[in-house]
C-alpha cells in the first residue's frame, strides 16, 4: 500500500499546486480589471493590457513546466515501484 499512498500524495500536492497558482492568476485578473477601470487613457490601458497579456502567457507557460517537471518524476516513480513489486513478487514466488 505504501507506493499507492506515494502516488496519492504526490498527486494531492500537484493540485494544491495547480489551486494556488490558480488563486494566485485570478488575483491578477481581478487586479488588472481594476486598474484598466481606473485608466482614463486609452493608450494607457492598451499598455495595460499587453503587458497584462504578456505576464500571463509566461505564467501559465511557468506553471506547465512544472507540471509537466512533476508529472515525470510521478511518472519515474510510478514505474519503478512497479518494477520492484513485481521483482518482489517473482522471488516470493520463486522461493528464493
């Protein structure tokens, strides 16, 4: 049982990290409404918004990195915990 426990919580705290860059981009969205309601310049708030736009691409861009960084070593252990139970399992069953 104790690989599959490994697995969940390693599961667990990838969506508490996908929650709290969540939390964190929608923070910034509410952010950016309120300064563009309080841009009178248009020019202004076009500046706003591209530099709104741009921050956010790198940030999802940021976060999937590390997902995808988290998702590989989920996957690594995965398979060798496979490897070793079924190693386990052929020498119990072997009956050496």
């Amino acid at each position: 049982m104790a690989p599959q426990l490994k697995m969940m919580e390693a599961l667990i705290s990838q969506n508490i990290e996908v929650l709290d860059f969540l939390k964190a981009r929608f923070e910034r969205d509410q952010e950016m409404v309120g300064r563009l309601a309080d841009e009178a310049d248009p020019l202004k708030a076009m500046g706003l918004w591209g530099e709104f736009w741009q921050r956010t691409a790198s940030d999802y861009a940021t976060e999937m990195s590390k997902l995808a960084t988290s998702m590989t070593s989920i996957a690594e252990r995965a398979v060798r915990t496979a490897t070793e139970e079924g190693e386990a399992i052929a020498k119990a069953t072997s009956g050496k």
